[in-house]
C-alpha cells in the first residue's frame, strides 16, 4: 500500500530530483512533487514524496527527519488529510450554526442610532 510523506522545511534550491534520489535510499520513490507558488513558480519549500510501502515510508521517516539537506534540517513524517479551507466560500463556516455559508448575525449592542 503506497504511503505519502510531507517532506518540510526544504531550502528553496531543492529540487524534486534531489528530494526523490535522498528518499529513495529508504526504497522505492513513487513519485515526488515539489509544491511550488502559482504566481511565481518558485519552490515553496516542501513537498509530498508516495513510497511503496508502509515500511518503506516509516524507515524514510526513520532516516531522514532531521536530517541535513541543503544547508537546512529537513523534516519528514506521514501527510496528513488535506483541511477543507473554505476558499470557494467568502463567509466559510465562521462556528454559526446555520450553515450554507451565511455571514453571522451580530447582536444589537445598543449604542447611538441614526433615524
């Protein structure tokens, strides 16, 4: 079962080949991608390496948290699920119970009206 690992705090002259060619000394690299910025192209410090197999990933893990690359200590680890950000939605879900994307309603705190 293929694994996909967070590989973070990567020196932004990094690139994928050098992240594929270090994780596989741990086995077999799936693949590799470099997160790089929409606007500019340029790297943004991380990235999401899939290895083959559970043990696999634990041994990169094992082997290359913390390890030097770069000039930098980079760290390695299980990706976690992506978050839902609620980009699509300018109101998001701000903890109203309401739902369906509504700004929340603010209470009347008195003060002086306007009539």
């Amino acid at each position: 079962m293929e694994v996909k690992l967070f590989v973070g705090n990567l020196s932004f002259t990094t690139n994928e080949e050098e992240i594929r060619t270090l994780l596989a000394q741990a086995g077999t690299v799936t693949s590799a991608e470099l997160i790089k910025d929409r606007a500019t192209g340029e790297s943004k410090g991380f990235a999401f390496v899939v290895m083959s197999s559970q043990a696999e990933a634990a041994k990169a893990t094992q082997m290359f948290n913390g390890y030097s690359l770069g000039g930098r200590d980079i760290k390695v680890g299980p990706a976690r699920a992506r978050e839902e950000s609620g980009r699509g939605n300018s109101f998001g879900n701000r903890g109203n119970d309401r739902g369906g994307g509504r700004p929340p309603m603010h209470k009347n705190r008195g003060g002086s009206r306007r009539y």
